[in-house]
C-alpha cells in the first residue's frame, strides 16, 4: 500500500441503508483521520442472504451519502460481477487497491461481525489490506475509544415497512421516500 489519503470502506448490504450506517461514517470521519468514507454495497451477499436488487441498493446508498460531506458510494463489487469471489471483502479490497493504487484502505466494521470473522473469506488478507476500524453497536461488548451506534437493524426495517409501520427516524428521508416510490420491502 503507498503512503496517499486513507478512504474507509464501510460495506454492508445497505438492504436499506439506515442511520446507524450514516452514523459510523460520520464517526470514522470525525476521528479517524480518514479523508472520505466510501458506502460499499455488496453485490452479493457473502453468506447467501436475499438483497433487494443492487442498483436499488446502490441508490439507496447514493441518497443517504449526500447528508454528509466526506461520504461516497462505492459501486466496486459490480465490476466483479463475474468474479466467483464476488462479495467477499478479501477480494473487494484486493481489486480496490489495483484500480487505486495512490490510495491506503480503513474497513469499518461493526463490533457485531468480530465474532464472525472466522467465516469470512481470507480475513488474515482482509487485515493485510486495511486498517480495521471497530466501531460500537449497543448489545454487544464495548468497543474502547469507539461509541456505541443504535442497534438498528436493516432487517427490522424491512420487517416493519413489510407490516406498513413507520421507519421515519430510523432511514433517511429521501432513502424512504425512494423505499415507497420503488414498492421495496413490502408484505
């Protein structure tokens, strides 16, 4: 990796994007002396889970991206469609410092997922790639130097909008102006 700005990568399905995610970019831009945070929606998901389609996804990210300066949206993983390793964050980061080779990588990680980074692809890869960011989630150990999110969870959003109960509060306006307009996530 060469010495340039440092971008976090906070992936994730964004099957929607929720606050929770705007709130740990805002956080890792505030502290942790990166220059951006690129929103990174899977294309697949690594362990199989049903995805709203990936350019809905992708403009859910883009929409939410634009209430803070600093974040961006990262469509990468669709460039490696037809790659059979697609979705896996091994492989993602692998292709992003080909494509930005004056550019370091920070990956955010939610303290939820470090129990599960035995099933990822790689992760001793994955650490040798970026610089891993651990940030908080309410329910699960303290995280020290790092704050707590909300537990908010895209599952229990799509479960709510699927029951006609509201999200406000929970996604970004122009993100669940977008989930109504396009009929996402209904029962």
């Amino acid at each position: 990796m060469s010495g340039g700005r440092e971008i976090a990568l906070l992936g994730g399905s964004f099957n929607p994007p929720h606050v929770a995610h705007l709130m740990a970019a805002w956080w890792a831009l505030a502290t942790q002396g990166v220059s951006e945070v690129w929103l990174l929606p899977t294309f697949r998901h690594p362990f199989g889970k049903d995805l709203a389609p990936f350019e809905d996804r992708l403009e859910m990210c883009r929409l939410a991206a634009r209430a803070l300066r600093g974040v961006h949206v990262c469509g990468a993983e669709a460039e490696l469609a037809a790659d059979p390793l697609v979705g896996k964050t091994a492989r993602t980061l692998e292709h992003l410092a080909a494509k930005h080779p004056d550019q370091r990588f920070a990956l955010i990680v939610g303290a939820d997922i470090l129990a599960e980074t035995a099933k990822w692809y790689r992760w001793d890869r994955v650490q040798a790639l970026a610089r891993i960011i651990v940030v908080g989630r309410q329910g699960h150990p303290p995280v020290p130097g790092a704050p707590d999110l909300p537990a908010i969870s895209s599952t229990e959003i799509r479960a709510r909008l699927a029951r006609g109960e509201d999200v406000r509060g929970l996604v970004p306006e122009k993100v669940l102006r977008y989930v109504e307009e396009k009929g996402l996530y209904r029962g």
